[in-house]
C-alpha cells in the first residue's frame, strides 16, 4: 500500500485489565485519520501466565480469551469476541490487523514427563556437559479447559527439543532432550551460543512432522477464525528456517497477499539480517534492527553522531523492499531485555526519517504517539519510575507522510549535523510534495532542489518549528531551515 503505516499498538506495559481490544475498537477511526494502515496487535493467545501474560509465554494456541485456563478466560487484552470485534472495527476503518505469532516454544505446561536429556553448555550449545540422563520436565499439554476443542492434538516430550528445569531436582539448566528426531538442536541461521535454536521454555521440535501439521491447522484455524491480513512472527532467529518457510508457503496457499514480518533482531549486524532473507528466499520483511541500532546511538551521541551516515549498514538501505522500519519496541524500552530506546529529544528526527522516505515500510511504537508511564524492576534489583513522553511532532509526521510525502526523492545527506532531502510530489497532484530538514546540532539551513514544477510556490514549516516562508525560485530551488535539535517539514501553502 502506498505510503503505508504500521503501528505496534501495545507496548511490555500495556494496560491488564482486559480492556485493551475494546480501547484499540474504539481508536481505529483516529487512527485511521492519521493515515496508519495497519495495526501489529500483541499475542492473542492465552499465556501461561493468565492475566499476567503478555502471550509471549504461550501456552494454548487456539485459546483467544475463550476458556478458562491458567487462572482466567479472558487474556490480559480481553475475551475472544472483544479481539474479533476490534478485527472488525479495524477492517471497516480500512486498517489491517497483524496478528504476533509465537512459534518458538510453549510454556506452563500441565503435567510433567519423565524425559531423557543430555545438560549442554549454556555459553555453547553444541557442547553436552553430561552423559544422558533422565529428568522430571513440563512437557505435556493436554489443555483441560479447552477440552478438545478445535483441536484434539496433544503435545508431549517428542514435541519438543529442550526444556531449562527439572522438576525433580529443582536444577535450572538447558537440557537437550534426546528424541527420535536427534540428540542435539536444529539448524538456524544465527551461530550465536554455538546454536542459537534454544531461547526459552520448552522449545517445539519441529523435525517432527506431527508437530509441522498441527502448527499448520492452528494457522487455518486462526485464519478462518479471526480473518487478518498479515502476522508478525515472533523469534525467528531461534527457529530453523525450513520450517519458517513451509507455514509461510502454506498460509499464503490459503491466503496469496498475506503480509508476513519477521523479529530476527540483530542490530548492527546486516550481514546476518541479509543471510536470513537468502535462507528464506525473501519470502518476508524484516524489522530493520540495524537502522534501530543506528538511531539509538545518534540518539545517544548528539551533535557528535555523523547524521550523513544515519543509514549506513541499515536494511533499508541494502535492501529496502523487505525492511520494516523502526524507532524501538516492546523489548527496546526501558527495563525491557533489549534495552535500548531512543532517547526523547531525537525521537522526531527519527520519525521523519522513516516516514517520509520512500523506501521502507514505517512502524509506529504505542508509547510514542500516547505516551506512558510504569514501575518496574532493574537489572540491578532496583525498582525505577518510568515515563515516556509522546513524541510531540508524531502526529504532523504521520499527517505529512499522508498528504504529501510522495514522489521523486533527492538526498542532501553532505553535512555531519543537519541533513535533507525532498519529494517531489505526485505528478497529478500539486498539493504534494515535501522539503525535509534535520538538524543534531545547531540551526541549520540547506539549499535544496524541490522540482521545477513548485516554482513560485509558497512553502512553510508544517510543524511550525520555524516561522518565516519560503519561495521557491524558477529553477525549484530554495534554502530550508530547520532548529537545531529539530526537523522542519516543509510543505505548499495553498
């Protein structure tokens, strides 16, 4: 879709009183408004947490808030036909919904098994660290509260690769479990920690091909069940892309133009992100972990970053057809596993440069167009008082991205602290067309080609940073401003 938006309409903290499908129903009309295209909805499915989950410690696949179990029937974002509705209510404001799916590993399991395992070196993987040896481990889900419904399928130790405790020992360790589909792990991509297919929980097996047809009638069933138009796969950098690329293939025999982005997250690290679209065979997007990881150091740096080279080593740039773009998420912000958020103060520098670019596909992260605060614990056991600010120049961005962020595109990326570029404009449309100016230092001024076809024309800041008007001259030249630590969107006065 051209000049697409997708926002992350949830973040860790989220609200947990069930009530986060009806605020989303309710929102879908503004969000519309704004030009946001598509909403990446958290994990529907009940977590082994109950109410505390997040859904990314799933535990039953086809328990959308239905049935009681672990606690609870409705998931910490509402009942099943609160997150049909908001589905609807998205569909009919002309926004797809993409639903996260986690297909690493299972949590909470209800009873436990007598498994044979091999402990392997958490630092390498590949190494065992004892002779097989037989453990007490949560691997068998019979889900009891469900009772069979939609699915019949019971998941026991041969469904999985590894588990991390043993009840019987009460020992926290990654064991490998030794079952008719091998004794060590998959392959995958990543040869972080010798092999990286172990993250969490028990880890699912997919050598076994039972395994392989359960998870594909779970994706019919969610489809037909639920009606979304793309899914957002959660961890993929833990699990072996033969089978990414079968439940692709298979979801898009059912669906063709079904949208799927991928979390393999590696920030600075292309040439592993690169790897990853040539084992899957570019079957899907990518968020852009590069370009994050390059945004969060700008952020942090100042006027010392060298803002020319903003786009170095990013996805978007080697490969911008399959980048998802981004300023941070779930597991970015703060207190958060992959700490790292971009700072304030840049947050609107960084949005211009993902939404009013051509290439790249932009994903808006919750906190930055509502605003949030939480409590929580540290990695140093201290409890801190977090509040995150909306970005105040979000809503004109993703304004200026719809109306007039379109056309040819010219760079003027020549200036370690203020860069720009401009958008021609749809050759139809002489409303369109945009100046971009940024600056991580001081005032900054940039002379710039905007088109021919402007000249004459009257532009002015859209986001009102700077006052004065600016003309372009017969050749569709002029000079832009912007403030120092700012961006000024420039646009036709009409």
């Amino acid at each position: 879709m051209l000049n697409g938006i997708m926002i992350q309409f949830f973040h860790w903290y989220s609200r947990d009183n069930g009530s986060l499908w009806n605020y989303l129903k309710d929102e879908a009309p503004r969000l519309a408004g704004l030009g946001v295209t598509a909403v990446w909805l958290p994990p529907a499915s009940k977590g082994s947490l109950g109410m505390e989950s997040r859904g990314y410690d799933v535990y039953d696949l086809y328990d959308l808030g239905e049935f009681d179990q672990k606690g609870t029937v409705e998931t910490r974002y509402g009942s099943k036909d609160e997150y049909l509705a908001c589905i609807k209510a998205l569909q009919e404001n002309g926004i797809t919904a993409i639903a996260d799916i986690v297909l690493n590993h299972k949590g909470g399991a209800d009873e436990t098994q007598k498994v044979w395992v091999k402990k392997v070196d958490p630092e390498n993987r590949n190494e065992f660290i004892s002779d097989r040896y037989e453990i007490e481990a949560y691997t068998k889900f019979t889900f009891p509260g469900r009772n069979k419904k939609y699915s019949d399928f019971i998941w026991d130790s041969q469904c999985f690769s590894g588990v991390d405790y043993d009840e019987q020992t009460k020992e926290t360790a990654i064991f490998s479990i030794q079952n008719e589909y091998g004794d060590g792990w998959e392959e995958v991509i990543d040869v972080e920690k010798g092999n990286f297919d172990y993250l969490m929980c028990a880890d699912i097996e997919y050598r076994n091909p039972a395994v392989r047809d359960e998870i594909k009638n779970w994706g019919k069933w969610y489809l037909e069940t639920t009606g979304f138009h793309g899914i957002r796969l959660d961890a993929i950098k833990h699990i072996s892309p033969r089978f990414i690329i079968e439940f692709i293939d298979y979801m898009r025999s059912l669906k063709n133009d079904l949208f799927v982005v991928g979390e393999y997250w590696a920030p600075g690290d292309l040439p592993l992100l690169k790897r990853y679209i040539e084992a899957t065979e570019g079957r899907m997007t990518l968020f852009d972990a590069s370009l994050h990881h390059n945004l969060y150091a700008a952020s942090q740096q100042g006027k010392d970053y060298n803002m020319a080279a903003i786009f170095d080593g990013s996805l978007v740039q080697e490969v911008p057809d399959l980048a998802v773009t981004l300023i941070d998420n779930h597991d970015t912000q703060p207190l958060q596993a992959l700490e790292a958020p971009v700072n304030p103060w840049f947050k609107g520098l960084a949005y211009a440069l993902i939404l009013l670019r051509e290439k790249g596909y932009p994903c808006v992260f919750y906190p930055d167009l509502y605003g949030t605060s939480y409590k929580d614990k540290g990695k140093d056991g201290n409890e801190y008082e977090i509040n995150m600010p909306k970005c105040d120049a979000l809503e004109g961005l993703l304004k200026a991205r719809k109306e007039f962020a379109y056309g040819y595109q010219r760079d003027y990326f020549d200036h370690p602290n203020c860069v720009g570029w401009t958008r021609e404009g749809k050759e139809d449309d002489d409303k369109t067309g945009c100046a971009v100016l940024l600056s991580n230092g001081e005032d900054g001024f940039k002379h710039m080609e905007i088109g021919a076809r402007h000249t004459g024309k009257t532009f002015y800041d859209y986001l009102g940073h700077v006052q004065e008007e600016v003309h372009i001259a017969e050749n569709g030249w002029a000079e832009f401003k912007t403030k120092g630590g700012s961006v000024s969107v420039w646009v036709q006065r009409i």
